[in-house]
C-alpha cells in the first residue's frame, strides 16, 4: 500500500504488521480503516509463513481516537437496514484466526479504538496512553466492546468507564486488565518485538488449537468444557507439532516447528 492509504500492511519477517495511517485524524475509524484491517488480518491468516500480526497507529498520539465523528462513519452500526455492521464483520474474521494478535498502544485509545484493541489477544501500551468509552456523552452507546469486555474486566470497571466516559491512564488500564504491559514509549518497540518473539516461539499448532479451544469454551457449562478439554489434549498430543515438542525437550534442543 502507498503511504498515503488509511491502513499500511506490512510483512516484518514472519509478524504481518497493520498500522493505522490517519494521524491527521488521530487514526479515527471510518469504513476504509475498518476494510484495510479486515484485509489485513485475512492477508495473515491466508499465509502460512505468518506466526502474529501486530495492530498499531501511526505517530506517537493516538491508536485511535473512535469513530471519525466529524467526517460520519457508520462502522458501528448507523445503517438501520442492514443486521450487521463494518466492526461485527471485522470481529467475525479476527474470531477465526488462529495466530496471535499483539496490539501496540501508542498513545489515545477511546471509543471505538478501545474496540479494536479489544480484538487483540495481547496489549503493550506507552504509559501516555489513555483509554475510555466516553459514548454516553455523545448520546450513543459502546455495547459491541462489551462482548470482549465481559471477559476481560470485571463488570464494575466496565460500568465505570461507560456511566462516567472519564479516561484512564495506561497503569490503571493495566490494574484492571485491559492491557498486559505498559512502558516508556521509548521502550514500546523493544517490548513489542520481545513478547513477538515469545509467541513466536511456540507451536503454531498448539497455538491455533489453544485459541479455538477457548472459542469454543466460552459458552459451555463445567461439565461440556471439560469433556471438551480433554478431548483437546487427546487430539492435540497426536500432532506433528507435539512429537517434535517432545524430542526437543529430551534431546535438549530448540524445537523446528513444521511451516
């Protein structure tokens, strides 16, 4: 893509990279990020060769700030005709996906940037970031996040951030759970491309089995998920991937996962 598109996707070795490119803007959402990260994220899941795929914003202030209210979007759902909306298609594809998502806060993430960081399955932030769900003071309301937020937060801390739209900062994101890491922003990267190469290090296999499983898992009662679980251990000990795993570790070596 040119440098002038609204989203840039780029192959850094084997992490597919999707950076919002509306700094002028703030990285604001409209139809065309939501389609450029769609294909973005269908891009990685359609090559092999790709182990994570990292979402961030151009520039040093925002991830994104929401919805481009001045210039109108209906991302969220303004089209009453139609059942489904641009972000429930893009959480749909993100669903299936069966590598890891890293999401780079560099700096506001509010509204529906709070959405997008919440299809991530990790978080860095820079410790100037900001985050909130200030809907409710422009009379809408932020209720596709909370199909994430109701496993990432405790209700009470979700309810604060809608009922007051006050922000928070990048430490108090970190205390209740929205994000894994905060540092300096000028340690962003190194703390990005070392959690890259944790994930990268293990099974692709394993991986995509462990993200579905939990899929899978979240709407089952205690007796389903562990039958279910226990069939997943079965199945996931007869792969190609375990076997190797298993050598590595008895001959004391890194293990050479199959592409």
């Amino acid at each position: 893509m040119t440098q002038e598109a609204p989203v840039l996707v780029e192959i850094r070795g084997t992490t597919l990279w999707i950076t919002i490119n509306r700094p002028e803007r703030r990285n604001a959402i409209n139809e065309s990020v939501i389609e450029g990260i769609k294909a973005g994220m269908l891009q990685a899941s359609a090559d092999p060769q790709i182990r994570a795929v990292v979402l961030t914003g151009v520039g040093e202030k925002a991830f994104c700030a929401g919805g481009d209210l001045q210039q109108g979007t209906s991302v969220f759902g303004d089209l009453i005709d139609e059942p489904t909306t641009d972000f429930g298609r893009l959480a749909r594809v993100v669903r299936q996906m069966g590598i890891p998502i890293i999401g780079r806060i560099n700096g506001a993430c509010v509204a529906g940037g709070t959405a997008l960081m919440s299809l991530c399955d990790l978080v860095v932030a820079a410790d100037h970031a900001r985050f909130g769900l200030p809907e409710t003071k422009v009379g809408v309301i932020p209720v596709q996040v909370q199909v994430y937020f109701r496993n990432l937060i405790h209700p009470r801390h979700a309810l604060e951030l809608i009922l007051t739209g006050d922000l928070i900062d990048a430490q108090r994101a970190r205390e209740i759970g929205l994000v894994n890491y905060v540092v300096p922003n000028d340690e962003l990267d190194a703390r990005v491309d070392a959690l890259l190469e944790k994930v990268k290090g293990a099974s692709p296999v394993a991986t995509k089995r462990m993200k579905q499983a939990i899929n899978a898992m979240e709407t089952m009662n205690f007796h389903e998920a562990i039958a279910f679980a226990e069939s997943q251990i079965m199945l996931t000990a007869q792969t190609s991937d375990a076997k190797e795993g298993l050598a590595s570790f008895v001959e004391k070596r890194k293990p050479r996962w199959a592409e």
